[in-house]
C-alpha cells in the first residue's frame, strides 16, 4: 500500500479576533497542499461554521459537538475520505482553572489515503501556567496524567483500528525536550517527526522571548510499511484580514508534514 499526505497541526488561538483570523487560515488552506488539517482551540461552532464556509474544499470534518461550543477545541479538517471519529475527554485534575470549560481531550479520526487506512489523533493538553516543567510541578503533574491518558487512546486506535499508519499530532503544551514528553514517547514507541529540532513552535514574545517547541507530530507505521517524512514550522507570518488589518495567524506556529507511505524492504504489494 503506498501513499502521500501532507498534514498540518496548528493551534488557532481562541482570543481577540478569532472568527476574522479562522476566516484568513481558511484561505490560507484553500491555497495550500495540506490534506489533512489539525486544529485546536476552536472552541465556538459559529467560528468553525465561517471556517468551513471559507476551507470549501475540505468536505469533511471531524469534532465533537457541545453546542455553542466545539469540544476540546478540536476540529481535524479533511480532504480524504473519513470513515469515522471518537472523542476522549481528558479527566480533569486539579488546580482548579478555567481551561476546564474548553473540555480538553482527545480526537481521533480515520481516513482512507487511496486502498491505505489512516488514524490520525489531534489533541491539546492542559497548559502549564507555571512554564516549569519540572517533575514536581502541580501542571506538569496535570499534563503527565493527559499524556498517560493518550497513550491509552492511541493504544486502543491501533488495536481496534484497520492496520495502517497513525499520527499523532497537537498542542501538546509540554517541551519536547522535557522528561514527560520523552517518557511519553519511549512509552508508546511513537517516532517524533521533528526529534531533536528545538525550534519554537510558539510566537516569541517580551514576557516569553525563548519559548520552547510544544507543538508536536509523531507518527506510528506497521511493520510492512516503509515512510520518508518532512516536517517543517509553518505560519510564521503575517496575514490580511478582511478589515484590510495585518495580523499573526495565531500565537502559535505550526507544523507541516508531508508522509510518504509505501511497503517495507522485503513486504510484497498486495497484487
């Protein structure tokens, strides 16, 4: 089974002019080449439905509804097939915060890529308000129990889905050279796309000039298949608004990736 996608995960970040900003991204990628598009903090439905109107050409879309407001922030927008979604919610855990009310969790939608499955999980993690992400900190505490909680859906994806490639991708809110993360990553076996690269993923700024690399894309492929993989940070710049307004896309980057799945050396195609 062979195949090419290109995907993208980007946090749209909820505040200020969200629904102008969401309507910017949507030309963006009607332009681009992404097939698959991972979103996180759309946390309104009326923001996702002047996206939708706008990203025309991804007929399919996975999120969980809550209405007025999408669960976890989670939309996966899709130009393949999508053959089914679940959504996981995290279970909460103190300090008491108001992120609770965004009802952070776990996504996971399938796809078809041609005669090829694929599962792709887009999640946000709880923040860290204290940026230490040290064992002992109350949000790291938080954000290790999400990430037990992950590698538990991702296990059971790979268990109860077809056999096929699965990546997983979000705001992880957590550094990717943190020791949670690296924990989290030797636990599920999953191949972090962008290991090694220390590249912020998040908009520098006066209070956090050096932020750290959050935003993460790992990928999981079964044995028969083989993968080359290209993975960059995305929308740095930026854009026009309707309002004639110049603005940053979000506080966030993103990460573009491009996979190209095809068999292992020794599998046979099917014929």
């Amino acid at each position: 089974m062979t195949g090419t996608v290109r995907l993208l995960t980007f946090n749209t970040l909820f505040r200020g002019s969200a629904r102008a900003r969401l309507r910017a991204l949507g030309e963006v990628l009607e332009r681009s080449e992404y097939d698959i598009v991972c979103l996180q903090e759309v946390t309104s439905a009326r923001n996702l439905a002047a996206l939708r109107r706008v990203a025309r050409s991804y007929h399919q879309v996975g999120y969980a509804p809550a209405f007025p407001i999408v669960r976890g922030g989670l939309v996966t927008l899709s130009r393949l097939p999508l053959t089914g979604q679940e959504f996981t919610l995290f279970r909460p855990a103190r300090p008491v915060r108001r992120e609770w009310l965004m009802l952070k969790g776990v996504l996971v939608t399938r796809h078809r890529v041609g005669d090829l499955p694929l599962t792709v999980v887009n999640t946000h993690l709880s923040a860290n308000r204290d940026d230490d992400w040290s064992a002992a900190n109350r949000y790291t505490r938080v954000e290790a129990a999400e990430l037990r909680q992950l590698g538990g859906v991702v296990r059971a994806a790979e268990l109860t889905g077809p056999a096929g490639p699965l990546v997983v991708a979000g705001d992880f809110n957590v550094p990717r050279d943190c020791a949670t993360y690296r924990d989290f990553v030797r636990a599920t076996g999953l191949r972090d796309l962008l290991a090694g690269h220390r590249e912020p993923t998040y908009r520098p700024t006066a209070r956090w000039p050096d932020p750290p690399a959050i935003d993460q894309v790992l990928l999981s492929v079964p044995p028969a298949q083989a993968v080359r993989s290209r993975a960059a940070v995305v929308l740095r710049e930026a854009v026009r608004l309707a309002d004639g307004r110049e603005e940053y896309l979000s506080d966030h980057f993103g990460i573009g990736v491009e996979l190209r799945f095809g068999p292992a050396d020794g599998a046979a195609e099917p014929g």
